[in-house]
C-alpha cells in the first residue's frame, strides 16, 4: 500500500511538473519528490492549480513513511463531516462521534463555507444530552483536513465536489439542515445523527475485529 502510494506520487508527480523535476536531479527520491510538490503546494497558495491526488497521496503517504510498520497499522482511522456552514450537522456528528468512539477513531468536521459561530439552537439541544459545543466555531475544509481522513461524510448536500481524491471513501447522509427549525425538529435531527454515528463505529468495530 504505502510502496504504490509512492510509485503513483512519483508518476504523477513527473508527468505534471517534469521540468521542474529536473532541477532535483534525473533520478529524485521519493523524500525530494514529496517536499518539492509540498513546498511548491504551499508557495504557490492555490492549491487548486494543481491536482488533489498529488497533495493528499504526498501528504498521507509522507506521514506514514514517517512511523514504523506496528504504528502505520495502528494508526486511527479519521472521519471527516462536511457541511455547508459547519454551524450545525457536521458539528454534532463530530461530537457524537468523539463521545462515542472511546478513543477507538478520531473525527473532524468542516463546511465549504462556514458561519461566523455555531447554531444557538443546536448547541442547546448538545447540552441537553451533556455534550458542550460553546467552545466550537465553524471551520474551512481545506487540503489538509482532507489528507487527514479515511472517510468522508457529506450531511445532506452531497460529496460531488467536496472529496476528489479517489482514494478516500464518501458517503452522503441525506440530514435535514437544523438551521432556522423549531427546537423539536433540532432534536429529531441530533437523534438521526446519533443513531448514524453509531451504526458508523459498530461498522468500524466488526471491521476491526474480521482485520
């Protein structure tokens, strides 16, 4: 896995900016091919010049050179919850899911286009159930929250778009947005989205026990 991460990085790398390649050398190794696609990256500050594959395949493939072969099997899966705003949806589920999992996973969450703070309503009906989101603010999803997850969940407005990378699995949950709903309905939400933060870590604990 982590040797035809390398080969594709390598590939892709010297099929898209060869020129610049050569000033490494003929033959660069994979330690110069990732930091000069991520120092490019990150001097360039538009990482939508180039392709995602490139930065999250460098980026995931980088770190996990970085660990021996007992911690590279044991790293933590991560989820990654998108929504528009991050104000309301994939901020419970981020919660839900870090309550729940025991240590188990990890998640984040973000929105394509965040709110300056989160739902008043939805922090309420949190609190209801001993979870405090008051410290929380919306976040951006940016490159490298996506190079962090292992799975991508949309809340209800699609992962077309929200997830190039072929290599990270995406799946939408179809919630209703609680943003400007009546308390009761906040509350049907938050419950769906606990009952599917569960079924997700029963999924992940089965899959860990058949691996």
């Amino acid at each position: 896995m982590i040797c035809n991460l390398c080969e594709e990085i390598l590939f892709l790398t010297r099929a898209l900016i060869s020129k610049e390649l050569l000033t490494l050398g003929p033959v660069p190794t994979r330690a110069e091919v990732r930091q000069f696609v991520i120092t490019t990256l990150e001097k360039e500050k538009r990482p939508e010049k180039w392709p995602f594959e490139i930065s999250f395949l460098v980026r995931k493939s980088a770190f996990i050179d970085d660990m021996g072969p007992v911690e590279a099997k044991n790293i933590m899966k991560t989820v990654l919850f998108v929504c528009v705003h991050n104000s309301g949806r994939s901020q419970m589920a981020e919660a839900f899911f870090s309550h729940l999992a025991g240590g188990r996973a990890r998640a984040i969450s973000a929105g394509t286009n965040p709110d300056a703070a989160l739902d008043p309503v939805v922090v309420k009906v949190m609190k209801e159930l001993g979870i405090d989101l008051s410290g929380k603010n919306p976040k951006m999803l940016t490159p490298e929250m996506m190079g962090q997850a292992d799975e991508v969940v949309s809340m209800g407005c699609g992962v077309e778009g929200v997830c190039p990378a072929r290599y990270i699995k995406t799946e939408d949950w179809g919630i209703a947005d609680p943003k400007g709903r009546p308390v009761e309905e906040v509350r049907r939400i938050r419950d769906e989205i606990r009952t599917r933060v569960e079924q997700m870590l029963e999924e992940l604990s089965s899959s860990g026990e058949q691996g």
